[in-house]
C-alpha cells in the first residue's frame, strides 16, 4: 500500500472516490427505505435497485465515450451532472412523487455506466500493472467500508430531517469528488479515433471478452452469479422483518456490518490475487457470498449479524478479482468498452434476477430463495475456482505510459 500511496494521483483519486462512495451508500439506502415507506412495499423498495442496474444497460456507449475522450476530464463532467440529477430529490413528498426515486436511480445508474469504464482506464494510465490489484482493493475497501457508517448517517438524516437532507449532501460529495479529480496530474492524451463503423467500434469490447478465454470464462461465471444475487435486494427486507426489525435496520446495522467486512476483504484481496490469479479469487469470493446465503435462511438475529460482515469479504474479494482482470487482460485503447462490456452482461443478469426476485418473494418463502443462492452462487464459484490460468498476454500491456511516481 505504501508504494501504491507514492503516487499523488493515486491519493487524490482514492480520496475522492471514497468521498462521492459516502454519498452513494447513503442516498441508496435511503431511496430504498424511503420508497418503502412511501408505498409501504418491499417488492418496490427493490425495485429501486432495479432501476439503478437498468440505467447501466448503457454501459457500451459509456465505455466508448470513455475511450474516445480524455477519461479525468470526463469522469469531472459525470461528477457534475450527477450532483444536479440527485436535487430533483428535493421534489419527492408524498406517495404521488415517488416516481422521482425511480427516476433518479436510473440515472445514477446511468451515470456510473459512464464514469467507472473511465475510472478503470484511468487506473490503467496512473499505474503499473502490478499495482493494479492493489488500488482496487483499496478502492473497495474504502468504498464499501463507507457501509459502516455512510448508511446509517443516511438514513438518521432521513428520519430527522427526510431525504431532501441526504439529497443535497451527496450532489456535495460529487462536487468533491470533482474537485480532486480536476487537481489530479495525470498525463493523458486524447484518445485517436478508430476508422471503424460505429456499430464495430461498438462492439470492440464484447468482442475482446468473447476472444479472450479467461474474460470469458470469468463473465460467464459472474453472470450465472448474479441471476441469483439481486434476489437478496427484496428479501434482506424479509429478513429484517423475520428478526422483528423495522426497515431502517437494513440501513443502520446491516449495511454497515457488511461494509465492516468489505474493510477487511478489499484490504485483503490484492494479495489473494497475486496467490491464486484473478479468476480464482473471483470464485471464492462467490463461494463465500454464497454461504452466507445459506446462513441466513436460520432468521437468528445473531446469525443475520454475524452473516453480513463474512458477505462482505467474499464482495471485496469479488470485485477485485473481477476489475483487476477486465484490467490486465484489456488493450488499454478498448479499456472503457470492455470494461462496459462486462458490466453490460453483469448488469442484464443483475436487473433480472432483482425484477424475478421481487415477483417470487410474493409467492415463495424467502428462504428457499435463499437455499437456491447459495447453490448457483456456489456452483459458479467452483467453477471460475477450478479454471487454470495461463498467462497474461503481452499484448495486455498500456499503449500509454503510467504517470510518474511523486511524493
């Protein structure tokens, strides 16, 4: 971590990434419980997580303005627009507005589709490969260990002052997040237009994962995952009221608690990486999440405390396995289109198991969906566990050099 740190770029760009990731947790949660509350629905409160995976369908186009234009000055403008999306927050009152969750949640999803294949290019360009695991973890570890107390800082503004107060704190946390992208001094030139057909360049991503044997096996293997996964954004609400809990447990001790986890998985994936390999490490991660599916299906609020933060550590080893490899395995020119590529497949089998999870928990007992997590989840474990992993080609290697290390 500490050569990782020698790099300004690398301090300012992580410091605020966890600032606008305080913003992010908290007005989640709260759009969640505040939609909940509104319509007094679970299945609706889960559907705000559906819109945010749907806004991300977008994705390819994101991951080719990312490789069009300079990615710092783009992820500056997201940044922007996003703080400017979520005040429309402050128009939600009752029951008749609450459409504007819906709506501001697309397009944060939206807005993520553009800025994070950038943030990965950019990480590309700051960096030398073998210190790319290491920002992620650190980037997953500072983000989602927000979880410990950006959710529950959250939701008690919501309950003290109501949502507009979270609203206007997270379009701050973008400005923020602007303000030390736009100090950072990385050297990036324009990306040079490609003399393809917009359909073709389009596709360059798709193509690159789908001719790339590791890439492959480890979308395949995370999208067979996350048929199930998004299932857990309606029943977590179950579960809390299973323990006798309202609603705002899920946002002031669940979250954090996983958030807690993800501390210790982030910090702790960089190194499990260079161990097993990228896709190894993103299947035992699955593994993981996946036991903890089964645990929860015993309803013991002990059990419910102890599951989230070991959740936690099988996401941070998860995320990291699974960004470092669309990485290291990318021509740096297509970065943002395969990045988007992957996303793309990941968001489709994510918004359909969120919408198919919302509509069984109506109709079959929440713990069964559970047991049937738990199983996929595992099964694509084992199997992006067991891949062998040939090397990593040269042809992977920045078309641009990393920036200087600086004090």
């Amino acid at each position: 971590m500490r050569k990782l740190f020698s790099y300004r770029d690398a301090r300012l760009l992580v410091t605020g990434q966890t600032l606008s990731a305080f913003g992010d947790f908290a007005l989640w949660i709260v759009m969640a419980v505040w939609m909940k509350q509104l319509t007094g629905n679970a299945w609706q409160a889960g559907l705000v997580f559906f819109a945010l995976a749907t806004g991300s369908l977008l994705g390819p186009l994101g991951g080719m303005l990312a490789d069009r234009v300079k990615r710092r000055e783009l992820m500056v403008v997201t940044d922007f627009v996003m703080a400017a999306v979520v005040l429309l927050l402050l128009f939600v009152h009752d029951k008749s507005d609450a459409w504007l969750i819906y709506v501001v949640a697309f397009l944060y999803g939206v807005g993520g589709a553009v800025f994070y294949p950038a943030r990965m290019a950019v990480l590309r360009l700051m960096l030398p490969e073998e210190l790319l695991a290491d920002a992620n973890g650190i980037l997953s570890s500072t983000q989602q260990g927000i979880r410990i107390f950006g959710p529950f800082v959250g939701v008690s503004l919501y309950v003290a002052v109501g949502g507009g107060a979270v609203a206007i704190i997270d379009a701050l946390t973008f400005l923020g997040s602007a303000a030390f992208l736009w100090n950072m001094q990385l050297r990036e030139t324009k990306p040079q237009p490609e003399e393809q057909h917009f359909v073709e360049e389009l596709m360059a991503g798709f193509r690159h994962v789908w001719r790339t044997l590791p890439l492959r096996q480890l979308v395949a293997g995370v999208a067979v995952a996350l048929l199930v996964v998004g299932f857990s954004e309606t029943l977590i609400f179950f579960v809390v009221q299973q323990i006798g809990e309202d609603p705002t447990f899920f946002g002031k001790v669940i979250a954090p608690l996983q958030g807690a986890g993800a501390i210790v998985g982030g910090l702790t994936a960089g190194p499990l990486v260079r161990r097993v390999g990228d896709l190894k490490a993103t299947g035992i991660g699955l593994g993981v999440f996946g036991l903890c599916c089964l645990i929860l299906t015993l309803s013991s609020f002990w059990v419910v405390l102890l599951a989230f933060p070991v959740a936690g550590i099988g996401l941070g080893w998860l995320i990291v396995g699974y960004g470092t490899a669309l990485q290291t395995r990318a021509p740096l020119a297509i970065q943002g289109r395969v990045a988007s590529a992957a996303d793309v497949a990941a968001t489709i089998a994510q918004v359909t198991s969120i919408a198919t999870g919302a509509a069984l928990s109506v109709v079959v007992d929440y713990r069964i969906l559970f047991v049937v997590m738990a199983a996929v989840l595992g099964a694509s474990g084992v199997y992006l566990a067991t891949r062998r992993e040939p090397a990593v080609a040269a042809a992977t290697a920045p078309v641009e050099a990393p920036a200087t290390m600086e004090a």
